[in-house]
C-alpha cells in the first residue's frame, strides 16, 4: 500500500513538479514572498519522483521503508530543527520563508509515522527469521 501511494506522488513529482511546488508553498508558507527555491531542487524532486515510480513498480522494499525510519527520527525528535534544516538547504533566502503554524506538527507526526513504518517492517523480518 505504502508503495502504490509513493508511485502516484512520484508520479506527480515526475510529471508536474513545478505545480506540486507552487500548491505546497502556498499551503505551507504564510507568503511566498522572497522565498525561493534554489536551482537544483526542481530537478531533484523530479529524480525522487521516478525513484519513487520505480519502488512503487518493484513492490514492498523492506530498505527504503528503513530509510524512511532514519528519516523519521530527526524529523520526530526535533521537528523545527527539521524544517529549518531543510528550508535552508532548499531556499536561496530561508529567512524570507515563514511556515505556518501547522507545519512543525505535521512533521513531527509525519517522522512517527516514518520511524513506525520501518519499525513494522524490522519486526516483520525478525518475527519471520524466528519461524
């Protein structure tokens, strides 16, 4: 399920990134004023999104659902730390950019939710080798 999910959003991210950016700023910034991105994150978004096809294609893989726990756990641990890393890795101007108030929670319940995907996926593997 996880990655027929991930193949339809890599799917947008391959075909319309520059529509998925404008939505998600403009649901995640309270302006998007003097916020900009920086050159390489458009072409990146569109390499996630086929990365994402190709998982989405190949099925269940038990490594990417452990790297989205490494994901996750900075980003539930210390979730304004998260975004304000990523914010400015991804922006010429990260000062300009101001998140609205639900964009820390969101990340923090997103990060659980990474660590308990690869979590499920560690215990599914041990209790199989205990079989």
């Amino acid at each position: 399920m996880l990655e027929r999910l991930l193949s339809v959003f890599g799917l947008v991210e391959l075909v319309a990134p520059d529509w998925l950016v404008e939505r998600s700023a403009a649901a995640a910034f309270e302006s998007t004023d003097g916020c900009t991105l920086k050159s390489w994150v458009r072409p990146a978004i569109r390499v996630e999104g086929a990365a994402f096809v190709l998982l989405g294609l190949r099925g269940r893989s038990p490594t990417f659902r452990r790297l989205l726990g490494l994901l996750g756990v900075p980003a539930a641990v210390a979730p304004r730390r998260f975004v304000a890393f990523g914010t400015r890795l991804a922006h010429d101007d990260a000062e300009a950019c101001q998140w609205r108030s639900w964009v820390v929670p969101a990340t923090r319940v997103l990060g659980l939710a990474y660590v308990l995907v690869a979590l499920r996926e560690v215990g599914g593997r041990s209790s199989e080798t205990e079989r």
